[in-house]
C-alpha cells in the first residue's frame, strides 16, 4: 500500500537543542496512528514541520506523494492535511455558532477567491447561507448542534476543543492531525471523543493523534509511533508498545518526575 503521508528522515534544531533527530514514519490511508513520547520528546515540533510551521533542517514530509518542502501552511491544507492545535483559541464572547462561522470566513479568504468573486457577482447572499448551513453541519458531526448559541468562553475547556475540530474538518481533509485532543476533557468527554476519532476515519479521514492519554491511545490507535528527545525508539501496534522495554524505560525512567513536573505546568497554564 502506499502511504498518504510519508515523514523522511525529518530533522529540527532549535539553536543548540536537537528538537527531532533523522524521524521517518508512514501513515497509511485509513489508518489511526497515534505519536506519543514524554513531555518535550518533539511531537508538537513533527505536527508543525508536517503542517508548514516550521521548516525542517533535514528531511522532508511527503502528503499524497508531494513534497510538502516550501509549502505555507494553506497550501498544505489545501492539498487536504489539516490540525487542530495543542492550545484552543476561541473568541469566547461570541457564540459557538459564530466561533465556526468566523473560522469558515478565515479559511474562504485564505483558500480561494471565491467570498470576494461571490460579492462582486451579488451573491455573498446565497455564500452566506451556505457557510450558514456548513457551520450548522460542522456543529452536528461534532456534537455541539445543541450548544450553537451558548458563548464559547462558556463551554468546558474540553469542549472548546471541538470547535477546532468542527474547524479542522471544514477543510474536507484526507488526513486530520491532532495535538492532545482530550487533554482537558472528563472521562465521559473522552467517550464520547473517541467515538468522533471513530466516525472521522470511517468517514474516510486518515487520522495522526498526538495523546498523552494512554488508555484511550492504546484503545483507538491501529499503529503507535514512539518518540524520545526527538528520536524514534518504537512503532508497531498497541499491544507491542505496551509490551516495548524502551517505551517502558522513556516513560517510567529517570526524567519521569521532572516530566510530571512538565505536565503539571502545561495544566496551569489550560486552566
Ligand atoms: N520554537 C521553539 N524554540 C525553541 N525550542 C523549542 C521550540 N519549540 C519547541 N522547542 C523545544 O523542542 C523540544 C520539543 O518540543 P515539542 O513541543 O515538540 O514537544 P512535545 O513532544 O510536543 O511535548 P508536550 O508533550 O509537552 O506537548 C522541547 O525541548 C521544546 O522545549
Ligand atoms: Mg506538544
């Protein structure tokens, strides 16, 4: 089979700190592959060379067989890779509803011409209705039809998060990248998480997960890559990880409590 996205042999540095070290990894079409590692092991880093963040210093992504090398991150999503970020925006004073019409707009004028033609022609009517009846949709695939005009600062923090979900699948993606979707998110929230993972790949989007909850990982993930400091040290299926002594090492080994030192941090600064 050949692979929708390819990472090869991608490196990034940051000054004198080796961020991500020769990373090679495939993603199948279809598949659900999650990339874990501790704290600061550079995975939001290889979600940001992925989307046209961030230029790598070696190696290059591959999507659909195109380099992506060079590429801003609107193109990247125009040829059907999308995110969600490790950090939620909202514009908490406006509904939810107007959270995803806002973001609709944002993505018309950065993709196509077509809102500034529309107007011209007199028919920013007829467009307006239409990202009316997208966001509406947008917001049923994802669950919050029934918040649309609730503020969005007043959702949970988990439930924030899937605005940028709702955003992300806007873009009609191949494959949806997302960085720590449930952090913040109750246990019920996460059920009901990880059945939209499930209703977004049988709907034919490839999905890369970045997750440090590891039940729901080891539940969702067909394949799980394993980074630490910035190399790979492990890919295979669930029960192999899990079953991987230098996944048990880098996870249960020295730097452990400094990494929950690091989680605690990231936590207050959600809250
Ligand atoms: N823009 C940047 N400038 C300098 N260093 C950076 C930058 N972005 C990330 N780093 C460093 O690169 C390393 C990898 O960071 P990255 O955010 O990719 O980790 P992560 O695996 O996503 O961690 P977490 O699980 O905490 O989100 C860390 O040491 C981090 O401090
Ligand atoms: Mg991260």
């Amino acid at each position: 089979m050949s692979a929708l996205l390819s990472v090869e042999h991608v490196g990034v540095r940051f000054g004198g700190l080796v961020a991500i070290a020769d990373l090679h990894f495939d993603v199948n079409p279809g598949e659900i592959v999650s990339l874990i590692g501790p704290n600061g092991a550079g995975k939001t880093t290889a979600f940001n060379v992925m989307t046209g963040f961030l230029r790598p210093s070696q190696g290059e992504v591959r999507f659909r067989g195109t380099s992506l090398a060079g590429l801003p991150p609107h193109e990247i999503t125009r040829l059907g890779l999308a995110r969600t970020f490790q950090r939620t925006s909202v514009f908490p004073d406006d509904t939810v509803f107007d959270n995803v019409m806002i973001g609709l707009h944002r993505q018309g004028s950065l993709m196509s011409r077509a809102p500034l033609l529309d107007t011209l022609l007199g028919r920013g009517g007829a467009n307006e209705r239409r990202l009316r009846e997208r966001a509406a949709a947008l917001l049923e695939r994802v669950g919050l039809a029934g918040r649309s005009n609730e503020k969005a600062g007043s959702l949970a923090y988990g439930e924030q998060r899937l605005v940028g979900v709702a955003l992300a699948l806007a873009t009609e993606p191949a494959m949806l990248l997302l960085d720590e979707p449930v952090s913040g998110m109750n246990a019920s929230e996460t059920r009901v998480f990880v059945r939209l993972i499930r209703q977004i790949r049988d709907s034919g989007v490839t999905l890369l997960l970045v997750e440090h909850d590891m039940p729901l990982v080891m539940d969702v993930s067909d394949r799980i890559v394993v980074l630490n400091y910035g190399r790979l040290i492990a890919e295979g299926p669930p029960a192999a990880i899990r079953a991987d002594p230098a996944v048990i090492e880098a996870y249960l080994g020295q730097g452990s409590a400094a990494r929950h030192a690091g989680a605690g941090a990231r936590e207050a600064e959600h809250a």
